[in-house]
C-alpha cells in the first residue's frame, strides 16, 4: 500500500463500486492537468541488491505510490507509448522497459556484433558505463522540455509537470517512518510512468555516436574497433560525446563502476577516460548479471551460476522435513531452476563440461525426491514430468528465434536472419525473387 492506504486488491474487489467516480476523477485530472496532492507523495522502502548491507549505496529505493494514482498513470502511460512508438522516439540502441524487447534482446544484439568482429580476426573494446543515481536525478525541467520536444500532446505534458511539481517523500523501514522531505528532481522508481519517462530523457544518448552503443535501464554498453589507432580514438570521442551530453542534462557516470574489457588479438589495451578520469581495465565484467570475459568464453558464468543454484539446493536439503515430490518439486521450480535458465539462450555454453556441470544441478534435485533415489536420471525426470535443461534450453531458442522472425522489425537486426533462395538447379541466392521455395538460416553467433 501506498501513503493513501487503500490496498490494490479494494480496487479489485469493489471495481463495479467505484469505477464510476474514478473515471470521473480521472478525466478532470485529465482536462485540467491537475494530480490530486494524494497522488504526488510517496512512501520509499529500501530493497537490497547485493555486497555489504551496512553499506546504504547497496539499497535501490523503491516509491509506493497511491493504488488509485497507478490506474490514472497507466492510462497515461497507454497515451504516451502510443505517440512515442508513433513518433519513433525510442531508438533501438534502448532495450529496457521497451515493449517487445528485454535484457536478453539486449544481449544478444550487442554481442551478436562483437562476436562477430571478433570472429573476423578484429579486435575490439567493449566499455561499460553506469550512471550515478540515473532515476533520481533526472531535471524535470529538461525532462519536460524533451516531451513537448518529442510532440507529446500538451494535456499528457501538463498532467506529468504537475505530477513531477511538489511531490514529497517519506522513507519506512521496519515499520517506522521518517519525515517528509520534498522532491526536486527524478522520476519515482517504481512508479508507473518512471521507466517510460527516464526512456524518454536518455533517447537522444546516442545521437553523433559512431560507434555501436546499447542501453538498458541506467546500464549502457559502448562497443568499437580497436585494433587501429584510429579505432581507439574514435572511441574516445564517442566517450567525450557522452560525457558532454551527461553534463548538458545534469547527470553523471559512475566513474567507479565504469570499466573496459579487451577482446581479441592483438588489441592496443588503449587506456580511456571520461574527463581526467581514467577507465579501469577488467578481465570480465558482469553485464545485466550475465558475466562476460575478455575471451567471450562462458565457463566462468556457467560455474557461477551451478555454484548458486547449488547452494540454494543445499539450504532446501537442510530446511526441509519433507522429501515428497509434491514439496521438492515447486520448490525446486521456484526457487533453484530460474537460476539456471535465466538468459541461458544467450550464455549457454557449447562445451559438454559446462552442460554436464548445469545438469548436474537438476540430477541433484531430482535425487531428492523420495521413492526415486534408485532410479537412473532419465527414469526420474519422466517420473516428474520434467526435461532435461539441455531440452528446456532448446525449446527456449526455438521460442526465441520465432519472435525474432515474428516481430524481427523490432527486435532484431538485419542480419540475424538471412534469407536464402533454393533455385532449381541446386544453387543457392540471396534476396532474388519471391516464388521460390525459401529457407531462413540462423546467424546469430552465440548460438
């Protein structure tokens, strides 16, 4: 529940109740531009991410906002989707809180082209940047100016100024509550409009970049060249670019987290910077929790993530009384299995080693069950009415690759896909007439 205290399920339950007043509230809101002051105070609770929880930088502040507020804001959002996808302002470098792509549309079209300059004997440097507190400094100033820049009808405009204009905040935790304390500037994380609106104000990032750049929320991947002086150079103006547009809209990197990783052979090791400051080099960096090395190799995320799984499987093994398949096994689903599958359709490795290693988790769990302790693994899979993580995986690229032929305009590249010609003598042609018999060719690499 938000500061309002009206839970979202009232909404729910007393719908036919109350659906009439709201919309009446909704659509003077609507035509004034006015936010009811209800509307604009938050309650922030903190959410740990990782590392020391001593440490406050390692908690994400989190808005719950008012139940009612939402349902006025995703008639909104619907508003401003509808032009921006109309206006085409969301470039395709962006992949977060975009509709039809994701964090894994967002891998695998980055490294699709890395990979493949690597794969051409280039070399090639990757620079990861993240942003400093990116949601809570937004200007709303500029934000605002970028809106109606952005053809953004006036009545949506206004409605956000006076939603952004005077808001307050409280933070809870443990039950106690702090203070209010007034909001100048950012988008509220865990509103409703907060993800669209942070898309809006960094869609022009990439503008003069050269060289391949990928967005993701707060996180941006910078990819070029660098196996020339030249290439090395072009880089460093694309890191001064973005360095001046940082500036211009009142933000910052997180020069700390900001790091270089060097593929190929024969690489420079140029050293980069952002202003005086000096980019760290890394052997590997973790990109939206994916860990990727300087060799693109994928044993290293494949340990990592079987030693997670594991010890998750570990703390169920020695919490849990019961052994029965009605116990183990949604548990294991839930709690063990997401470990092993997340992004797996773009990290999965090809050596057996690492397949057999993943596997073994599964072969683990599935031990546990009792009354199927003495059963071979294929016997005791077929006994749950599992399937291997070899064939989950499988079924999981298929699934992939038909959204990309589906809704490829979107979410893929060009070349991800290449449609081949079968003539009739046997040979084989690229893009000729349409009437022949065709068949698509798969061509991203790290599949």
């Amino acid at each position: 529940m938000g500061p309002s205290g009206v839970h979202p399920r009232v909404l729910r339950e007393l719908a036919e109740v109350i659906a009439e007043p709201l919309s009446i509230i909704f659509e003077r809101s609507w035509r004034m531009g006015e936010v009811p002051e209800d509307w604009k105070i938050d309650n922030v609770t903190l959410v740990f991410k990782k590392g020391r929880k001593q440490d406050l930088g390692n908690y994400r502040p989190v808005s719950l906002t008012s139940a009612p507020g939402k349902v006025m804001k995703q008639l909104e959002l619907d508003a401003i989707s509808r032009q921006l996808e109309e206006k085409e302002v969301i470039r395709s470098s962006q992949h977060g809180f975009t509709k039809g792509r994701s964090c894994l549309t967002n891998l695998v079209a980055f490294y699709d082209i890395v990979t493949g300059w690597v794969d051409g004997g280039r070399a090639a440097d990757v620079v990861y940047l993240e942003f400093s507190r990116a949601f809570d400094t937004v200007s709303h100033d500029i934000l605002i100016t970028k809106l109606r820049k952005y053809g953004t009808d006036e009545w949506t405009v206004r409605c956000v100024e006076n939603w952004l204009t005077g808001r307050a905040q409280r933070v809870i935790i443990g039950g106690s509550e702090f203070g209010w304390r007034p909001v100048t500037s950012g988008v509220p994380q865990g509103s409703v409009l907060g993800p669209v609106l942070f898309n809006i104000f960094i869609s022009d990032l990439d503008k003069g970049i050269v060289a391949t750049l990928s967005k993701s929320d707060d996180d941006t991947n910078l990819g070029g060249l660098a196996d020339t002086p030249e290439g090395c150079a072009a880089i460093q103006r694309d890191l001064d670019r973005l360095e001046s547009w940082a500036v211009r809209n009142q933000m910052r990197f997180n020069k700390s987290k900001c790091r270089v990783l060097h593929l190929g052979r024969n690489n420079c090791m140029h050293q980069y910077r952002l202003e005086e400051d000096l980019l760290e080099r890394s052997s590997a960096e973790r990109n939206l929790r994916v860990l990727v090395d300087n060799r693109l190799a994928m044993s290293q995320q494949c340990a990592l993530v079987a030693k997670k799984a594991n010890g998750i499987l570990e703390c169920i093994k020695k919490s849990m009384s019961s052994r029965s398949r009605e116990v183990i096994l949604p548990i294991y689903s839930a709690l063990v299995r997401p470990h092993l599958e997340y992004h797996a359709l773009f990290w999965a490795s090809q050596y057996k080693k690492d397949r057999d290693l993943l596997e073994r988790v599964q072969w683990r769990a599935t031990k546990m069950v009792k009354g199927l302790e003495h059963l071979p693994y294929e016997e005791r899979l077929s006994e749950l009415g599992l399937f291997s993580l070899g064939k989950r995986r499988l079924k999981g690229d298929l699934i992939q690759v038909y959204k990309y032929l589906r809704c490829g305009g979107k979410v893929a590249r060009p070349d991800f896909f290449q449609q081949c010609v079968e003539t009739g003598q046997g040979e084989t042609a690229r893009n000729r007439s349409t009437g022949s018999s065709t068949r698509i060719c798969a061509r991203i690499s790290l599949w």
